[in-house]
C-alpha cells in the first residue's frame, strides 16, 4: 500500500485584497438596499462604526491607564 503526500498550497490574502473585497461587497450591499442614495447613507454608516471605534478605544486606554 502506498502513501501518496499531495502539497497543498494556502494562499493568504493580502491587505489590499481584504480591503478591495469588503469594499464591493458593501457597496453590492447598499446599492440594493439604499438605491440612489447608496453613497451618503454607506459613508454615514461608515462614520458611525470609526465614532464607534473611537469611543470604545479610548475607554479601552482610559482601563489601561488605570491598570499599571
């Protein structure tokens, strides 16, 4: 009985092809859902998770500050 080894390749997506990816797939997403206004609404809801972020970074820093 012999034992036959394939070599498996994993190609790892680079940063820019994460970026490009999730892009077209928000846009495909507010295209359908907002129509016309897709753009305004899709940079407002992008403005709203980065105030999010913000928000939550800096009570993440704040805990830390008090941790040391």
């Amino acid at each position: 009985m012999k034992t036959e080894v394939k070599e498996v390749e994993f190609k790892v997506p680079n940063k820019k092809d994460i970026l490009r990816d999730t892009a077209l797939d928000i846009i495909e997403k507010f295209k359908a859902e907002h129509g016309a206004d897709w753009k305004l609404n899709c940079h407002e809801a992008i403005d709203n998770e980065i105030m999010k972020f913000q928000g939550s970074l800096e009570y993440w820093k704040g805990i830390r500050k008090l941790i040391k």
